[in-house]
C-alpha cells in the first residue's frame, strides 16, 4: 500500500508543480542582497535565523563592510556587534571572517562556482552552497531546509530527516529545468500554509495529492 502511494505522489509533481507555481508566481529567495558576496554572508547569517530579521541586519553590515577585504581584515568582536540579533553570532561572525580570507588566499578573491569548493569554506554548507550556485549561476539545484524537508515529508515524496538523502530522492523526482522554482515555491507554501505546528488543510489547494492530508482523512474515516 506504502508503494502505491509513493507511486501516485511521484506521479503528480507535475501537477504539484503547476498548482505551486501558480499559487506562488512571486516566490523567490528572500534574502536582499545586491552581490554574490553579500548573499553568500546573509545566507550565513540566516541559519537558525528568519530571513526577515537577517535583512534588518545586512543594511547596515554591508554599509560598514563594503567588500571582502573589510570583512576579512574585521575584528571579531567588531562584526559580532554588527549580527548579534542573527544568534549564534560567535560562530558566525568566526566563519565570515575565516571564509573571507580563504576566498582571497584560496581562491584569489573569487567566490568558486561549484558545490564542493563552495562547501570548503568556512561555515558553508550543502544548503547554503546550492542557494548560491542556484541564485548567482542559474545552477539547478535542490536546497533543504525545515520548510522543505517538512512540507515534501508531509506530501509523501520521502520520510526522512536528513537534508542529504532528502536533496537526492527530490532530485530524482523534480524536472531539474523546475528544480529552482520548485524549492521556493515549497518554502513559501511551508511558510504560509503547511506551517510547521499546524498545517492548514482545509485551505490547501494540494490536498488531493498528500499523503499526510489522504491519510488523516482516512482516520477521520474510520472514527
Ligand atoms: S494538505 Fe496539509 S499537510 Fe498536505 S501540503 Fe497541504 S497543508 Fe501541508
């Protein structure tokens, strides 16, 4: 039964695509930023963090650090002021300087264009590797965060927690063209729909293609 289901939903993300992009025409990465590098650190600095409160934070960082060599050369206390309301702000503001200064020794001031190199910087991971590649090169890619990996769980495309395992099953199954535009529209939809405490149901125009929607529909059935 398991396997029929799995089946139908994989079948249907075309028409979860259509549906998505439909009711997300706006949807796009969040972060205000007007440079590859200034992109690179508001994604740092979005973990653990809303992307609201991060673009609060990079006006007046990027006013202050005007480009790579300003961040590199920073003291850490000084950045760690500037990001304070981003949290975790020691080890981010460690990572922004230490990966600063491997662009420029490693690198030669170039910000590298591929995932493995990106994901040898300091504080750089998968995520935020393939955000990057997607926003600054067009590189199709899947990016997982809460939203994601919640909102696909929850449609019944895996039933996993790790971002990697999740990143590869969805590849498989998103048309890499739609890929970018697929993990947007996800996260929009996990933002204001299928929100992490209470998913609204009634009001969501892919409930005839999830499975936790078909499934406790089901329980209702039998009660
Ligand atoms: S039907 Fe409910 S659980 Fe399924 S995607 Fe929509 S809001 Fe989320």
């Amino acid at each position: 039964m398991a396997k029929k289901l799995d089946l139908f939903m994989n079948n249907n993300i075309i028409k979860i695509i259509e549906i998505l992009e439909q009711d997300y025409q706006d949807s796009r990465c969040m972060l205000i930023y007007s440079t590859p590098l200034e992109l690179l650190i508001a994604a740092r600095l979005s973990a653990h963090c809303t992307d609201a409160r991060v673009n609060i934070v990079t006006p007046v960082l990027f006013a202050r650090y005007k480009n790579i060599d300003d961040f590199a050369n920073s003291s850490q206390e000084e950045l760690e002021e500037y990001i304070k309301s981003c949290g975790l702000y020691k080890t981010k503001a460690n990572n922004i300087i230490n990966m600063c200064k491997e662009i420029i020794n490693n690198f030669d001031y170039k910000i590298p264009d591929n995932l493995e190199d990106l994901q040898k910087l300091s504080g750089i991971g998968r995520k935020t590797a393939n955000l990057f590649l997607a926003e600054i090169h067009n590189i199709p890619g899947i990016v997982v965060d809460t939203h994601f990996a919640r909102v696909t769980k929850r449609l019944g495309f895996h039933d996993s927690k790790n971002p990697v395992v999740i990143e590869n099953i969805m590849k498989k199954i998103v048309p890499e063209e739609k890929s970018i535009q697929f993990g947007h529209c996800i996260i929009s939809h996990g933002r204001k729909v299928c929100k992490a405490r209470k998913p609204e149901c009634s009001t969501c125009n892919l409930s005839k293609f999830c499975r936790y929607f078909i499934e406790n529909q089901k329980c209702e059935n039998k009660r």
